[in-house]
C-alpha cells in the first residue's frame, strides 16, 4: 500500500516564519519611527499656524481678543476669547448672540511646548494630558490676538523632538503673521 503524501505546512514552519517576522519588525521599528519624527514636527507646526489662525479669525469676526495658551512641558494648546469667564474653570454655555468658539487641541505624542527658556524638553511620550482634565492654573498664555488682526506681543513658540530638526513658530506681533523657521 502506498502512503499519499499531504501537502502543506506544518505548526511548526508556520510559527517559525511568524516568530522570524516579529523579530524583524520589532528590529527596525526604531528605523521607521525614527523616520517620522520630521513628519511629526512638521504636524506640530501646522496645528499651531491652523491654531493661530483659528484665533485670528474669530478675534476679527467678533471683535474681541482671543488668546492661545498652552501647557508648558505638555503639547495641550487652547483657543478661547480672552475673558476671565472663559480662563476661569468653568466654560460659558453657547449663546447665538455671543457664539465664541473654545477650541482644545494637542500636538502629536513626544513634542511638548518648550516655554520660559527651560531648554529642550525630555525625551518622553507622556507630553498630552488627556482632554479637558487641564485646571485653569495649568494654562500659560502664549499669545493674545486682537480684533484688529494684530497680536499683543511677538512669539517664538519652539518645536521639538529628538531626531528631528526642530522648528520654530514666529507670530510678528504687528502684522500677525506667522512664519516657521526649521532649525539644523
């Protein structure tokens, strides 16, 4: 009598080639995410501009200051009229006659707001405080822009993250213009 031969492959050959896959990907990770952390500071820089042009706008519109502020050694930002009522804890309910925007948002995980000349940030992928969880104390104003299209005061909001070139956010307090300036 003669065997048949099945064809296929065995749990053995099968976990091999899986336990050879994983060994690759978890060996050049490092490769690819390291890859991206240009990408990541570039998306930090566009959600400050859209940020600032965001309070920008709304500053013109409504005729009223609007500040941008931000959690120092975090990458929590937020946009809101510049009034104690809206900085003081609690946000007031919509009104159609008064319809202010308060907008929270965050940059991508690792690249944390540098403020107050306290050098380049740790390296850490715990730089987002969950949203809506930041106290009124925790907020530092970065920029408060005016209904004219102006901001009070010049800004140089750094970007950072290790393997990357960093960036810089220029706000030119005088016209409110915002350029971006790459480091080396």
């Amino acid at each position: 009598m003669r065997q048949r031969r099945r064809r296929g492959y065995t749990l053995v050959e099968i976990t091999l080639v899986l336990a050879l896959i994983v060994i690759l990907g978890a060996i050049g990770y490092p490769s690819i995410d390291a890859m991206y952390a240009g990408v990541k500071v570039e998306a930090a820089t566009d959600a400050v501009r859209g940020a600032w042009s965001e309070a920008q706008a709304h500053a013109i519109n409504e005729g009223r200051p609007y500040r941008f502020a931000v959690v120092p050694g975090k990458g929590n930002f937020r946009v809101a009229p510049d009034s104690e009522e809206y900085w003081g804890g609690s946000t007031p309910a919509y009104n159609p006659d008064d319809p202010a925007i308060v907008n929270e948002g965050t940059l991508p995980t690792g690249i944390p707001f540098a403020m107050g000349g306290s050098g380049p940030p740790a390296a850490s992928n715990d730089t987002v405080l969950s949203p809506g969880s930041v106290s009124p104390g925790q907020w530092v104003t970065a920029a408060i822009f005016l209904p004219d299209g102006t901001a009070q005061d010049d800004v140089d909001l750094p970007l950072e993250l290790a393997g990357a070139r960093p960036a810089i956010v220029h706000l030119r307090a005088l016209t409110g213009v915002v350029t971006v300036e790459r480091g080396e």
